[in-house]
C-alpha cells in the first residue's frame, strides 16, 4: 500500500489534514506560567492549528507537601498575571480543578484533540503522577508530549563517568560547566492561534487560593507574580547588583540577590532565560572594559546550577524530602521542644538575627539565604527540633517554597544532607551578626523594638549592660525576650549528640 507523503499529515496525529478538521492539541500548564521560552506552548503551536491552553488546580496530587498558604497566594497573582497576557495575545486559559486525568480527557473529547504538551515536573509524586497520566493517555488514542521547561539541565542528563549520580555539589558544578552551552531559550510564539474552542472555565477565585486572614498585606508591595513581574526584576538585578553579587548575596540588609525564587518556582521565567541574559550582559559589560566580570558573574549562575543540584538529588533520592540522606541520622535524638519552635515561628526567641529573619518571612514571604542558613542552624542544631518541622513551616510560609530547595537546604544546614555543613559547623548568631549585618540594619528594620540599641549590643542585647539597655528603652523579658535558649550550652549539647551518633 502506497505510503501518504508525511506533508499531509500532522506528524503527531493520526488525522490527516485534509479532513476539513483542524488538528487540535492542550497544552496543560503547571509550573511554566510564562509565554516565553515556554517548550510545551512553542511546540504545540509548531504541531497544530488550535491549542487549548489548560491550567488544573490538583493540589491532593501534591500531597503529601500539597501547596503551602504563601505559594498558593503567588498562584493566584501569578494565574491572573498570566490569563492577562494570554488574552492580550489571543489566547485564553481554562481554569479546572480536580483530578488531572479526567479533566485532561474530558478536554480532549470536547476539543477532538489527540494531544497533550506539558514542561516536566520532578518532585516525585509528580513524576509519578504524569508518567501514569502518560499511560493512560495512551491508552485512550492520546499522545503525550513532555519537555524541559524549568531546570539547566535535566536530572539524568548530569552523571559521574560511572553513570551514577552525583553527590557533592563542587564535582558535579565543574561538569555542568564542562559541558555543552546550555540550550539557548526560545522566544514567545507570536501571535497565539486564534481561540475556536470555548471550554468551560473556572473562575480564579472558584480555586479559593487566597488567605482569608489579612497576613499577606506586605506581600503586595514587595512582589509582582507573574512574567513581566519576572522579566524586571531580573533586569534590576542585571543593573544594579549583578557584578558585585560575590560580596552582596551575603548581606541580608542590602539589595544583593535576585530574589527571583518565587518566579523561578512557578515558571515565570526560566533558569536558561536566566542564564543566557546574565551571559549576554557579562559579555557586553567586558566589552565595555569592565574587570574580572566572567568569574564575578559566575557566582550568580553557580546558585542556578546548585538550583539543579537540588533537583538532581530529590529526582534520584525521593526519599530525601522526609528521610535524612545521611542514614546515621536517623538515630538522632532530637528534641520535642513545643515552646522553642513556637517562639522561632513567631520571631520571638530572643536571638535577634533569628527574629529579624523570622518576621521577614512572616511579613514577605521570603527570608534572605544567609538568615535562612543562619534560623535553620538555631532550630535544629541549638534546638534540636527536628529538621522537618522547620522545613514544614517554611514550605507553608515561603513564596519560593519549593520541595527539591526546601529539603536539600534544611538537611544541609542540619547536618544529614549531601554535601552537608559538618555536624560541628553551629553558627554562632552573634558572630554571623556582627559579619553580615555589621550595623544592624536588618536586625533594626524587622525588630522594631532595637531600633535605639547600639549597634555592638544588637546582635546580643543580653550582653548590653543596663544602663545601655536603659537608655535603649529596652528591658529585656517585656520589651524583647531573653534568650529562648542557652547558645552555649546547647552548642556543647549538640555537638556531644552528633559525636554520640558518629560514634555510638
Ligand atoms: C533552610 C533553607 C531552606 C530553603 N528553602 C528554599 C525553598 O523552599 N525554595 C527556594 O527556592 N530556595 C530555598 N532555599 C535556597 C535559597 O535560600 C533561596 O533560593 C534564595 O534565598 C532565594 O533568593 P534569591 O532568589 O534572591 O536568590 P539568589 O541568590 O538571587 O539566587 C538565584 C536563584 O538561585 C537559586 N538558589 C540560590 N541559592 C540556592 C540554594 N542554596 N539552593 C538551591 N537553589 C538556590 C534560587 O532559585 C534563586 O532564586 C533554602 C535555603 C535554606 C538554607
């Protein structure tokens, strides 16, 4: 039997073209809410003449880390953002809740598509859920398309020449920057297919994301979700903090990283969209003369490659979202300590720079890597709560929650994770102050109540002598907590756990 000419077909489906119907497909969103560099959305438009442009709310499939409060606030902001821009190019987007599958084949039977795009996900109940999805596709005559939309590079792209998976940081940085470039993004599809298929939407506030409590006040002055929202804060970064960011990234008073985390999170912007403008300007800024910039701009890209390195770990070690990855951790004796963990939510345990950075995630949403490191370090290894509890609370208080970073920096800081801080690596928040925050501006600006002590005593008010803390307006255990924990004390205390635990 004669073969047709493949012209004639459309290459992913089995309908040729000249049966008077057009060849329809849904392009199902998740993490990836941006037009630009956008593979599932680029193909699909490449592949056929109508995209039904689909987002499902389906937060049990996430469970058991289903979205936290302040990431189903960016949700929201950053769905409206972007059925905005859809609209403003033709496109429309359908809102559906519930299960994936039904609605994904309910869509394509209303459509008569055969196709379904999407940009992969990593978190495992994820990859588990979509490999099933792919199945039962297939199953119904429907073909799924997955590709890479939010990391550098893939998990099983980056391997050990053995072919395992890597796990220290450093080995496996210096082979992503052996390897090839990384891909170059693509550019927003212009126009949109013109919209034919009327679904049946939703309304945004039918998926009820909003906080009925009005703790996300200040939320609205610190961030824009959304791809514009993206697209300039990382040029303001290019422009204003880029070339120092070796030195600025550490200063939790000073605008000198990206906070492109919440954006990077939901797919607003790619880490390749990134990547390639960091490099385009660091060439543009040599050219113009500029010193030493390919290794001060490394330092910024290195953070989208420990980015990766996160992935890389949760994809192969899924365990590791709940479980130590230093299996010796187990056995740790951590404790039940209720009233500690309380006083750190709320940003009153009396250590300053851990309340600063407490309030700060309460009041944004986010906290600055340093104070993270520096809370972190205090819960668990000063508190000896167990490191789960922190990550919890972070995962339903950060804008960038995000399980692959959450749980790699929480058993990092702890001291069970890959490439971890050694077990007798405890910062000493006084010293972490006195180097980071050297005025204590940050420690002012979040803990209004020190705003009049000098800056020696600010980072340990305790130390000040009474008469200082006087004429500061401060009288410890009324106005500011004493410390909710002996430093010292539980420093001897953990470090005599750890060494129970190397050495039992
Ligand atoms: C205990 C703890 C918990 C954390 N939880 C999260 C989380 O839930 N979500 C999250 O995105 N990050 C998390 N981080 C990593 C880091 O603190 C944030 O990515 C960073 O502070 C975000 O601010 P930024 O965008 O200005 O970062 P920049 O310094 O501007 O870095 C640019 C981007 O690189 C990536 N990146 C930077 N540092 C890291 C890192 N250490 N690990 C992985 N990726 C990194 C982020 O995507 C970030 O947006 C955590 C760190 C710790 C110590």
């Amino acid at each position: 039997m004669p073969v047709e000419p493949k012209s004639l077909h459309n290459v992913f489906t089995s309908e040729p073209y000249n049966q008077g119907m057009k060849s329809s497909a849904i392009v199902w969103f998740r993490r990836d809410l941006r037009l630009k560099d956008n593979p599932a959305l680029s193909h699909a438009i490449d592949h056929h003449e109508r995209v039904i442009l689909v987002y499902i709310h389906a937060p049990d499939e996430e469970a058991p880390w289903q979205p936290g409060a302040a990431t189903r606030w960016w949700l929201h902001y950053s769905l409206s953002s972007f059925q905005r821009s859809l609209t403003e190019h033709g496109g429309e987007l359908i809102l559906r809740s519930g299960d994936s599958l039904p609605n994904l084949i309910s869509l394509c039977s209303e459509s008569g598509a055969k196709d379904v795009y999407w940009n992969r996900l990593y978190d495992p109940a994820l990859v588990n859920r979509d490999k099933a999805i792919k199945e039962e596709l297939a199953a119904q005559g429907i073909k799924a398309h997955s590709y890479n939309g939010s990391l550098l590079r893939e998990p099983w792209e980056v391997h050990k020449e053995d072919g395992t998976m890597y796990r220290v940081y450093t080995p496996f940085s210096k082979k992503y920057l052996q390897m090839s470039e990384i891909e170059a993004p693509l550019d927003s599809p212009q126009p949109l297919p013109a919209v034919d298929h009327k679904g049946v939407s939703l309304s945004l506030d039918h998926l009820a994301l909003t906080p009925t409590i009005g703790w996300d006040k200040q939320f609205f002055s610190c961030w824009r979700p959304g791809e514009s929202g993206a697209i300039d804060a990382l040029q303001k970064f290019i422009e204003q903090a880029l070339l120092d960011y070796r030195n600025g990234r550490d200063l939790p008073a000073t605008d000198g990283v990206s906070r492109l985390s919440p954006h990077l999170h939901f797919g607003e912007i790619s880490p390749r969209q990134v990547w390639h403008e960091v490099k385009f300007h660091a060439a543009k800024l040599e050219d113009e003369g500029e010193d030493d910039v390919q290794s001060r701009t490394l330092a910024y890209l290195r953070q989208l490659i420990w980015r990766d390195f996160a992935h890389h770990i949760l994809f192969h070690l899924p365990h590791t979202a709940t479980q130590p990855f230093n299996e010796k951790f187990s056995g740790f004796e951590w404790d039940d300590n209720q009233l500690l963990l309380e006083a750190w939510q709320r940003g009153q345990t009396g250590i300053p720079l851990v309340d600063a950075g407490m309030r700060q995630l309460w009041q944004t949403g986010w906290m600055h890597n340093r104070v993270r490191m520096l809370v972190a370090s205090v819960l668990t290894k000063n508190g000896m709560v167990h490191w789960l509890e922190g990550a919890r609370w972070f995962w339903d208080t950060l804008l960038d929650a995000d399980l692959a970073n959450n749980s790699m920096g929480w058993q990092w800081t702890a001291g069970c994770g890959v490439d971890a801080a050694p077990y007798f690596r405890i910062f000493s928040p006084a010293r972490q102050g006195e180097r980071f925050d050297p005025l204590g501006s940050y420690v002012k600006k979040w803990v209004p109540e020190l705003a009049a002590i000098p800056a020696k005593y600010v980072h340990q008010p305790w130390t000040a002598p009474a008469k200082i803390l006087e004429q500061s307006g401060i009288t410890l255990g009324e106005h500011y907590p004493e410390p909710v924990v002996d430093l010292s004390a539980s420093r001897k205390e953990a470090l005599a756990r750890f060494k129970r635990l190397k050495n039992p």
